[in-house]
C-alpha cells in the first residue's frame, strides 16, 4: 500500500513536470522544427541519465559478489536482461518518437486546448487497448476514465470541436503515447528502468535527429535561441519525467498510471497562469475539479466479493 502511494506521487510529480513543460515546448517551437526540438530535448535527457546509471552501476558491482559456482548462471541471466534491455530501450524509444514528434507538427496546426484535450485521449485508449492484451479494468477506473474525458472537455475546448489536420496528428499522438504506456508496463517489471529510460531518449533522439536533418536542416543559432527551453524539455521533461514514468509503472495498473499522468493537462493550464499570467476560467476550474474527482475515484479500492 505504502509503495502504491509512493508511486502514485511519483506519477503526479511526473504529470506536473510535464505540464510545465508545455511552456517550453510553445516558446521552443519559435525558433526550431518540431524534429530538431525533439532530438535535442532527447539525447539531452539521454545525456542526463548517465552519471546516474554510473553511480547505481557502482553500487550493484560492490553487492554482485558471487561464489565461484553461481557466476556461470549469473552471467547468462546477465546477458539475457541486457537482451531485454536493449529490446525495451528500442520499443520505447520509437514509440516515444513518433508520439512526441506527431504531438509536436499537431501543435503547429491547432490550439494549444485541442492539443491538450486531445492528447489527453490516452487514459481512454489504453484500457481499451489493454482489453485486447488480456487485463481489465474496474468499474471505477472505467469511471474516473469517463469523468476525466469531460473534465478535459471543460478544461481545455472552448470553442467548437472539428477534426481538422493539427487535430488529427494529434489523435495520432494520443495512440502513440498508449502503445508507449503498454510497453513500459510490459518492460518495465523485467529490467532496470533508468537504464531503458537512457537508451529510450537516445533510440529516439536518433530517431527524430534523421527527419530533421533532411526537412529541417536545423542551425546552431536557432538551437542557442532555444537552450533554456531545450534544457527543460531535456533533462526535467525527459531526463526527469519519462523515468519517474518508467520506475513508477513498475507497481501500477497502466489505466491508473495513464489516469495521473493526464494530471499534465491540469498543470499546463495552472503554469500558463503562473508564467503567462493567463487566468481560468469558472469552465476551465470546473474541468479541473472534474479531473481530480476521477483520479481520486481511480485510487479507490474495489469491493473485494465475499
């Protein structure tokens, strides 16, 4: 129970960070591509990764001290986890950048609120996804599921509702972060999580890096433009927020977890009225009191049947 907690603040903290980081990705959008921000705020996150990998690297070295006869084993149990590692970092990493990089080109096209409502469409899709893969749902989480769909309406639409290009990059982004959801949650229990969290940025920094060369041909000066920006997205919203997602998934149900990082929505709206001076509206509180209803119902323990 007490790890569950932990986690789930962990989750919240993600979400929150995240949030934030929205301002960042508007004011960075000013002065580079959508790919050239993704592959910078990537390997940046990758980059910030490693000296923490090194220090629990050192750490494990001084407790595997094995006899003689347990190495042989050990060593092949080493060699898979690394397999699995690597396949893990590689999934991640390409559904990262395809989401992040749709989520980005989406944002060019449309409002900052469709994009938020939109994207937010996750903690709907990933338990209908996961019916497909085997797990269920409670009743209350499919509640809170509903709710925070409408609190999200009332949060971030404000005008009519339309499928236009920006909108449907975006719906595009939503199915990319699910796949991204499930398979953290189906890699996540089997090996160390910083070290995926690592090889994720940098599969996807390599990944977003190739488009931005060839369509964007990104300069030093614009990237020097957008360091303070890049520098949040890389080591907070990337570095930071995509490994608290990794470590914290390890005990949650991905329709929780999916449920408190739509907390994202909520913060972004509360660090444009910090940053930007932007105030909520009476709709916009209501949205938010909608959303935190739903993740506080998810929490809630179901009956257990006599």
């Amino acid at each position: 129970m007490r790890y569950r907690t932990l986690n789930n603040l962990l989750l919240v903290l993600t979400a929150f960070i995240w949030g934030c980081a929205f301002v960042a990705q508007s004011v960075g959008m000013d002065y580079v591509g959508p790919f050239t921000f993704n592959a910078a705020r990537s390997i940046l996150g990758g980059i910030a990764l490693l000296p923490v990998i090194y220090v629990m690297n050192r750490g494990k070295k001084k407790r595997d001290v094995l006899p003689d006869e347990n190495k042989v084993k050990h060593a092949a149990e080493k060699k898979q986890e690394r397999k699995t590692l690597l396949l893990g970092g590689i999934c991640c990493g390409a559904a990262l950048a395809v989401a992040s990089s749709l989520q980005q080109i989406g944002i060019m096209y449309t409002s900052a609120g469709k994009a938020g409502f939109i994207t937010a469409l996750y903690i709907l899709i990933v338990p209908i996804i996961g019916i497909f893969l085997g797990k269920r749902a409670g009743k209350k989480v499919w509640i809170g599921v509903a709710l925070a769909v409408v609190g999200m309406y009332f949060l971030c639409i404000n005008g009519g509702f339309s499928i236009a290009r920006g909108d449907f990059y975006v719906i595009l982004c939503a199915v990319g972060f699910s796949v991204h959801i499930l398979v953290i949650d189906h890699f996540s229990p089997k090996v160390d999580g910083v070290s995926m969290s690592c090889i994720q940025f940098f599969v996807s920094g390599i990944l977003c890096g190739i488009p931005a060369l060839i369509f964007e041909q990104p300069q030093i000066g614009g990237m020097l433009s957008a360091w303070m920006p890049i520098l949040y997205a890389g080591v907070l919203s990337s570095g930071v927020g995509y490994t608290l997602q990794i470590v914290a998934q390890k005990k949650t149900d991905p329709t929780v977890a999916s449920l408190l990082m739509s907390l994202e929505s909520v913060f972004s709206v509360l660090a444009g009225w910090v940053i930007l001076g932007e105030r909520l509206s009476g709709r916009e509180m209501f949205g938010c009191v909608l959303v935190f209803a739903a993740v506080i119902l998810a929490q809630l323990p179901e009956k257990k049947k006599v």
